[in-house]
C-alpha cells in the first residue's frame, strides 16, 4: 500500500522547513506521494517538485486556499493543479492582498496589551509580508517567551474574542473552487473537523461545495482526532466525496503528526488519488 501525504506546508508559507527538506523528510518517513499545499500560493512547486524527483518520489501540485463562508475561515485544498495557471496565479495574489494590512492591525492589538513590535518580530519568520499569517505572530510570542508554545497562543490571542484577533475576509467558496477547476485540479475541502460549524451549517456547505464542483474531502488528517476519521469516513460517504489524507505538517515541534505518519484511509473510501496510478 502505498503512503501518501496530500497536505503539508513549507517556508513558502508558515512552515518551518524549506520546500526541499519538507521533500527529504517525507521521503525519509517513507511516503511514496506527496505534495506541497502551502497557503494561497505555489512559489514553492518548483524546487518541491525537483527535490521529490531527485528522491524518487512522486509529487503531486497543491494549495491550500483561505475562504470565507458563513464569516468562518475555512480552508480548501487543490490537487494536481497547474501551478502556471493565469486564473489561479491571479486568485491567489488577490487571496494574500490584505495579509499586511490584517496583521498591522493584529499588532496593534497586541500592543495595547503590553506587547510590543510583534508585527516586526512575526516578520522575522516569513520576511514576505504578502504572506504573513497568524502562525508567524504565534512563533514570535513563543519566542520572546509571552507563551509556552504555538497553541497557548491562539488559545489566549488570536482567536475570536481574544486580544490579537483580526478577522480577515477571503475568497469565497465559489471562487476558490472555480480557481482550482480551471487550472486543472481536484478541490478537497481540509480538515472538515477543525471548523465551527453546526450540523445544519456543515451540511449546506457540503451541499455548495459540491454544487460548485469540489470533489473531495479530508478523512485521515493530522488536524482530525481517530473518531474523527471514523465521522468524516461516513460524511464522505453520504455526500459521495472523493477521500484524502494529509499530515498537515508544519514543522517539527509544532505539528500533531510527521509526514506519512498517518494510518491509512478505511477501506470503503474512494481516495482522491484513484484515477492517478
């Protein structure tokens, strides 16, 4: 059986290793398919793509896209996508535009609670502000030791009714399923178990996503607990959707689960990857 990992972030966006060692330390854990998803952007494909044939591992195109529905951030993944694609390239730099802007304003906030020159020290980690993001923020308050680690952070900072909490509107679901479907990829909604959603919600956003064109779902992730796979294996099911698997890996240290760590996909799933073999 082969071990595929279809979610994982580099420097490229908030993960802590370049594309390249992303690359060896998944082969390293043994995964056969992998691909790079970072947020809103694909700068990372080429050296990705390099270092996974050099290893002789197959590689896959990917992005993790930030949406918005229902004012909740939700997350899609694409795969297989031509990274060279006009419509994406442009989706995605109207994605990051306002990345700067937000995090100026969580900085702010972070100041008026004795916390200084955050939006400097979240820089250090990212050095593009066009990609900065929570996680870089996170990492600075672990560093300069306000927190004890990344997730006391958003616990206490940067989540909703906490002080550094910045809401941020992103693509729409439309959108960034229509992104991916012209250039060529398969739309998988990410770790469904993470969102804050209520049955009802959950349900039509399934239902629009489907009507929009997306395809798949995440049942075996890094961000899902074991029962969680179980629920979202049955969810699948019900709405016909293609199954995937992905660590989310950030980083060593930060992450719940390494690459290619996972157990493996039930059985009675369709996986997102059965027509690529």
């Amino acid at each position: 059986m082969l071990n595929i990992d279809l979610h994982c972030h580099s420097t490229v966006s908030d993960g802590l290793l370049a594309p390249a060692e992303v690359a060896a330390r998944a082969s390293a854990n043994g995964v056969d398919v992998w691909a790079l998803t970072d947020h809103d952007e694909v700068g990372g494909m080429a050296e990705a793509r390099a270092a996974a044939k050099a290893l002789g591992m197959r590689h896959v195109t990917g992005v993790e896209i930030s949406i918005t529905w229902a004012a909740k951030t939700i997350h899609i993944v694409g795969l297989q996508v031509d990274e060279t694609n006009p419509t994406l390239i442009q989706g995605l730099h109207d994605t990051r535009n306002g990345r700067e802007k937000r995090a100026r304003e969580i900085s702010a906030l972070l100041a008026d609670v004795g916390i200084p020159n955050a939006f400097e020290g979240a820089l250090t980690y990212v050095g593009n502000p066009e990609l900065i993001s929570r996680t870089h923020f996170a990492r600075f308050l672990v560093e300069t030791g306000v927190c004890k680690d990344v997730k006391h952070v958003f616990e206490n900072y940067l989540v909703e009714g906490k002080p550094g909490y910045i809401p941020h509107r992103w693509a729409s679901l439309e959108q960034s399923v229509s992104w991916i479907r012209a250039a060529g990829g398969l739309a998988v909604v990410a770790h469904p178990g993470r969102y804050d959603l209520t049955p009802m919600q959950m349900s039509a956003f399934l239902d629009e996503f489907k009507q929009f064109g997306g395809q798949g779902i995440e049942v075996v992730t890094g961000s899902h607990t074991p029962d969680q796979f179980d629920e979202y294996a049955k969810v699948a099911q019900s709405y016909g959707l293609l199954a995937s698997r992905g660590s989310d890996f950030h980083g060593p240290g930060e992450s719940r689960i390494d690459l290619g760590a996972l157990p493996p996909l039930p059985d009675n799933l369709k996986p997102v990857w059965h027509d690529w073999f």
